[in-house]
C-alpha cells in the first residue's frame, strides 16, 4: 500500500466509469484486478429529555465507512473543543503568569487545561462489518440511522435495519507495477448517480515528501487529471486535507505518541550503524536505508483509514451526507 490521491468527478455521466475503464486501459495499458465497492452510512443523534421535561436537541453525526472488513466511524460534535483548542489555550495560560510570588516565595502557577470527555472530531475503526449497529443496539444508545423514518415516531431505534445511505461502485485497475487505481460511481439509496470518484494509489511510497500547502500532490494530480475522459464541461475537484487537520483525526492528542512518532524520524539507539549496513532487496531502495513505518503513513490500515477519511469528508462537502 502507498501514498494514495482523492479526486471527485462531479457530474459524470451515468456511462463515466466505462469512459474511464476504456481511458485506463486503451491510453495507460492498464489491467483489470477486481471490483471496488464500499458502502457508507451516516447517523444522527435522537433528541432526549432532560431533568426538566424538555427534549434536548444536539448536533452530532456520525459517518461510517464499510472498507474490506473494516468499518471507519467519525463522530463529529460541534460543541465539543478540537485538540488545537486545547493547545492553544494551554500555551496562553504558561505564557501568561507561569509564576506568582506569595509571602516571599516563588510558587509555580503553571496549569493544563482539563482534558475533555472526548474532542470535537472522534474517529475509530471497528471491525467486523456490521459490529457498529450492534454495539449501538446493545447500548441503547440515542443514534438513529438517517434512513431510518418509522423508528422514532414508534420510539423504537432500529439500527439494524437502516440501510447504506449510499455505495461507491466500480473498478480496481493496475498501471504498470506502481500505481492501482480505482474508479467508482457514486449511488444513492435509491439508485440515483451522483458523479464519480477517482482514487490513485503510488505504490513506492507510503509517505510523499513534497507537497504542496494544502496537501496535494503533483505527481497524483497528474496521474488523475489524465484518467478522466475529454468531456465537455467537466467538474472536477481535488480532495485534499491540510496537514493540521491530519493530526486533529488520527492522533490523540496524547504527547507519548508525538515523541514516539519524533524518536522514529531520528534514531539514536546504539546499533543503529549495524541496521543500515543491512542489505535490502527492494527495487526502490538504492543506496540509503529503508524508511521506518510510522504512525499515520499510508500503509496497512493506516491508507484506508487515511482514505475513507477523504470520501467522507468530499461526500459531506457536497451535502451527500
């Protein structure tokens, strides 16, 4: 698994992903390696009493991401504080005051800020398919499936019967030995085609040193703006995700990971001259030591959490969620 780029054909035509299956093969000497398919289902919270009697309304949601045999759950609450909010104004209090005198003598006045019950943006993996709706079920907990209209005005919760909101179909291609690209058609529950997404996967590399601010690629962009057809008036969008806002979703604001992930990017445990006058046979490595995995690189789980995470956030964008 690699570094992997995100685009959305907006107003594909309902024959797109043949336009594109013909584009891949005939022009990139593609091949044909299998079907792509992931559902998606989103949730709201039910309104609840409180202790005066008054139905109390929040707005969290919740968007789950079936891949393989993994499902990727964000949790959105906009009332909750983000990570950097509580960054920020734990600097500002150490920088304020970080000492008073009292009676003479220097007491240390520095504070962190309570950590809160959860931060604004939640995002887990639970596994396998389908453990989602019964955990929820077996809590009883006031989620509701946004498909789902009979079961609150019968004050039931029925998770497990609402259905995807809607499916990504499609094809998985292979270009060469680097790169596996996947095209897919958008579909509504109800069988209407909203546009296409493109995902393009560079094999080489689980990390791509240079981007640019917004943390698109060049070389994925290329390669993407290539696989779409000559259509006229052609919508397209690069889905893309600041580096900031990497670390707000998939760290946990604990430091220990932080430095864990610091003391990956420059070892200085003895021994380590022994480890890079190891021999590696890999086409790509030629005359320096192979890169370390670290947390939140595009390999493994980390790639699909990574890209389930951009189809949410392209898929809301357009109010599809």
């Amino acid at each position: 698994m690699g570094f992997t780029g995100l685009a959305r054909w907006i107003n594909a035509p309902t024959t797109g992903i043949e336009l594109i299956n013909e584009n891949i093969m005939r022009n990139h000497g593609g091949s044909f390696r299998g079907k792509w398919q992931l559902s998606v289902k989103s949730y709201r919270t039910i309104p609840y009493p409180n202790n005066s009697g008054r139905h109390m309304t929040t707005d969290r949601s919740m968007c789950a991401v079936t891949m393989n045999e993994n499902v990727f759950v964000l949790l959105e609450d906009p009332s909750a504080p983000t990570r950097a909010d509580i960054l920020s104004v734990a600097a500002q209090s150490s920088q304020s005051t970080d000492q008073q005198t009292v009676n003479g003598s220097i007491q240390d006045k520095t504070s962190t800020s309570p950590t809160p019950p959860h931060y604004r943006t939640t995002y887990i993996t639970v596994t396998p398919p389908h453990s989602l709706e019964l955990l929820l079920a077996q809590l009883r907990a006031r989620w509701q499936s946004v498909r789902q209209t009979t079961g609150l005005a019968r004050g039931q919760n029925s998770l497990n019967t609402g259905g995807a909101q809607l499916v990504i179909e499609g094809n998985v291609f292979a270009i060469g030995s680097d790169w596996l690209v996947r095209a897919g058609s958008v579909v509504l529950a109800g069988g209407t085609v909203r546009g296409m997404l493109l995902e393009a996967e560079y094999l080489p590399l689980h990390v791509m040193p240079v981007q640019s601010a917004d943390g698109t690629s060049e070389l994925l962009s290329n390669l993407l703006t290539s696989l779409l057809p000559r259509v006229p008036d052609a919508r397209t969008v690069a889905v893309t995700i600041p580096p900031g806002q990497w670390e707000e979703v998939l760290y946990s604001g604990d430091s220990t990971e932080l430095e864990a992930e610091g003391a990956t990017e420059n070892p200085t445990q003895a021994g380590e001259d022994e480890n890079q006058e190891e021999i590696v046979d890999d086409v790509y490595v030629h005359g320096v030591p192979p890169s370390r995995a670290r947390k939140g690189d595009w390999q493994g789980i980390d790639r699909d959490r990574r890209a389930a995470f951009l189809i949410i956030g392209a898929l809301k964008s357009e109010g599809l969620l």
